[in-house]
C-alpha cells in the first residue's frame, strides 16, 4: 500500500503537467478529480491499516498471551471475530421432578473472520432480565471463567458451541420471557464480544390460594 502511494502521486504529477499543455477541457479537469479522489482513498486506506496495526500492538501487549508474536503474525491466525446466541438457548428443566424449569440454558457459537464455528479459549459472562417486571428486572448474574470453558463445549454432529447451565439464582421470572446477555472476552486477543436475545421459559404454576369455609 505504501508502494502504491508513491506510484499514485507521480500519475497525478503527469496527468497535471498534461492538462498544462493546452486550455484544460472536461477531460482534464475529470482526470484531475478522478486522481484527487483516489489519492484521498489510498490515503484513508493507510490511516486505516496503521490504525489496525496499533490495535493489535495494544491488545498483545495488554493481554501478555503472546508477547512474542508480530501483529503481522497474529493477523493471520484464526482469532473470534464475533458470537451468536443459539436458537436452542431457553428455559432448562434441571429437575423433572418439579414443574416448569430451574434455570436457562445459553447456546453460544463462536466465529471466527471467515465465518466457521470456532472452538477458542475465552470466559463468558451471561446475564438475564426480567423487562416485564419493572420490580426485578435481573434475574440472575453467572459467569463461566476460561479454565472451565472446555467443560461446555459440545460438538455433535454438525453443532459445535459452548452450553452454558444457568439455574435460577435468589430470583425467579414471573414471566415467560427473559431477555439474555450474553458478553465473550477471547483470551488470546482479549477483545470482548456481546449479544442478547429474547428466550421464553416454563414458569411454574402459580399458588393457589387457599379458602376455609366460613361456619353459620
């Protein structure tokens, strides 16, 4: 890119010293944009590239995963480049024996920049919210660290994904459906990588209330 940069110049310096020649007509002044404007993109290319490239100086040197590598080295890596909530993600019957669930289960896919599930290193952070309950709108509050990350994944078949159990907490929904967060942090870029979704759970049944018969 910085080869080109000079390259561009010199055509724009020709293409100039041409239109000089003679009375400048439509054609010269149009050339003259068009390389103002090509100029203008190299260089915002530019900008952009050594921004990139302070980004990932940063990120190795704050994470000290590898400290060792050139940004040049990490770039071509297959790193996280977002995550996805499953459809399967809803309420989990954690104990048959009682009605309605005892908790959510989160379903999260990880993918990399060319777009293929990913089975990377990272901790996750899942949070749930009641919005239809303007009383308790947090549910629950659970957090998976990266030492036990290969505790959930599950491949099978062709699904691969991180299930992440979380069973009710001090809180219980009165309503059927939980708005889920769910934050990433990859441990080899420490970039940090957020979704939500809406779920429905199975909410155990109301008490009934209880009447006495009144004595005449």
């Amino acid at each position: 890119m910085r080869a080109a940069l000079p390259m561009l110049l010199v055509a724009a310096v020709l293409a100039g010293g041409a239109a000089g020649c003679g009375h400048p007509n439509k054609a010269n002044i149009l050339l003259r944009k068009e390389n103002q404007q090509l100029l203008s993109k190299v260089a915002d290319s530019e900008r952009r590239h050594q921004a990139d490239e302070a980004t990932i100086r940063g990120l190795t040197d704050r994470t000290g995963t590898v400290p060792t590598l050139e940004p040049k080295r990490l770039e071509r890596l297959f790193t996280a480049n977002s995550i996805t909530i499953n459809r399967l993600t809803g309420g989990a019957d954690f104990d048959p024996d009682k009605p309605g669930d005892e908790g959510i289960k989160v379903y999260v896919n990880v993918w990399d920049q060319h777009g293929d599930w990913l089975k990377m290193a990272g901790s996750f952070v899942v949070e749930a919210f009641d919005l239809a309950d303007p009383q308790a709108t947090k549910v629950g509050h659970w957090e998976f660290p990266v030492e036990h990350a290969q505790d959930y994944w599950h491949s099978f078949l062709m699904r691969y994904e991180y299930v992440l159990p979380c069973p009710w907490q001090n809180v219980i929904p009165r309503h059927p459906d939980l708005t889920v967060h769910v934050t990433y942090t990859d441990e080899l870029t420490g970039r940090k990588f957020d979704q939500q979704s809406v779920v429905k759970v199975r909410l155990p049944p109301s008490p009934q209330p209880t009447t006495q018969a009144v004595l005449r």
